[in-house]
C-alpha cells in the first residue's frame, strides 16, 4: 500500500472515541480509529544539560547519570499513582488521574528534585571529579498541566504507541524546558488552584511563586517552586 493510500485511509476513518477515568494500555485502544478522551494531569521530567553531559564527561558516567535521573524519577511518579507513559532521551513523562492527581503530580515534582538536588547530584560529584570540575551542573526541570486530552494509537503495525493531543501535555513539556535556577518545578495555575493545602504551603509559608508566561502567544499565569520534598 503506497503512502498516499495510508494518508487518505487516516483521513477517511472514522473516530471511535470512549472516554476514561483511568490512562489506558497501548493495547486497549485500537490501531484503526480508536480513541479515548481522559481528564488527567501530565508531568514532564527533563534532565538539563544532556548535551555537555555528552561532550564533557566519558560517555559511561553520561549514561550513569541519566540511568538515575530515570530510575528515581519513574519510582517517584509510579510511587505516587502515575503511570510511566513514555521516554524521549533525557525526558520522562508521567500521566496521573484521579482526584488527588494534581497534589500528587506536585508532590511527585517536589521529590524529584529531591532525588536531583539531595542525592544524584552530589554523589556523582563525590565520586567524579570530572563532574565536580564540569562546566555545568546536574539539574533539571519539571513542568505540568492538566486537561482534557484525546488519545490515540499511531505509527505502524507491529511499532506503534499512544500519543496525547490537547493543551496538557504540549504544556508540561515545555515548562520542564525553562531553567531558573533554583527553580525547578513549573505548573500552571490550572494545577495550582485545586492543590491540596499541604501542597501549597510548608510552615504557612507558600511554597510557591506566581510569574506571567507566555504560550503560543497568550499570557498564562505559573507557578514556580525551589522547594523539595524528601521521598
């Protein structure tokens, strides 16, 4: 079948959509038409500096340093009720739903940067003096949203997965982008609003900071934090 016939066949068929409280399996949504609509909040978790991490140190530590930023971050968000959704090299995406599944998102974001800051950062500095001495320093980003998406099954027969269209997701992944150092953690004032007070305060002091953004040429209000939660 040529290319021109898979366009025109996508563009033919007819959506099949359900809807979901719960994320759904690879294959429990079908190749051909399927579709599922769910409420869920989406965390990105981005390792910064990947690209010097390459060029600096031996290829082996790199790769140390990536394999623990994504063992914690994926026990962190699977600990908390997300599930590990996929992975985009130095990148991992978690989907939480539920009624706590934004103080849980902002949770998970608060003990990952524990994992960074407290531990990953400071033993692969004691234990390398290659990173110790780097010109950059192991951190991160983690940015999420919440919203409605749709999703649906792409790619071809036998090498296909999930993919997530609506505002969420595109969102948390570039808030996991911004670097403001000591600010690690970005979520919209969507996710904000509905936290849990424990969520938003540490010693009646807020624990979060409200700034302007700007996406895709609209002004939205985030909020950052510099704060960390100890797993």
């Amino acid at each position: 079948m040529s290319i021109e016939s898979d366009v025109q066949n996508i563009i033919n068929t007819q959506w099949n959509k359900r809807t979901s409280k719960s994320v759904p399996k690879t294959e429990d949504v079908a190749l051909n038409g399927g579709a599922v609509e769910i409420d869920a909040t989406f965390l990105y978790a981005d390792l910064a500096n990947s690209s010097k991490m390459a060029k600096e140190l031996d290829r082996r530590i790199a790769a140390k340093i990536l394999k623990s930023f994504h063992l914690t971050s994926c026990k962190i968000i699977k600990n908390l009720g997300g599930v590990i959704q996929s992975f985009d090299g130095d990148r991992v995406m978690g989907v939480f739903t539920g009624d706590s599944k934004n103080s849980n998102a902002a949770k998970c974001a608060l003990q990952i940067n524990y994992a960074v800051s407290q531990v990953i950062k400071p033993k692969f500095e004691r234990n390398y003096d290659k990173v110790k001495n780097a010109s950059f320093s192991i951190s991160h980003g983690v940015g999420i949203d919440t919203g409605t998406v749709l999703t649906v099954r792409a790619g071809a027969r036998g090498n296909n997965d999930l993919i997530w269209i609506g505002r969420a997701p595109n969102l948390a992944a570039k808030l996991s982008d911004l670097r403001e150092d000591p600010y690690c953690t970005f979520i919209t004032s969507s996710v904000y609003n509905v936290l849990h007070q424990d969520m938003k305060y540490s010693n009646q002091k807020s624990m979060w900071e409200k700034r302007n953004w700007k996406f895709l040429g609209d002004d939205i209000n985030v909020y950052r934090s510099s704060y960390y939660w100890k797993t």
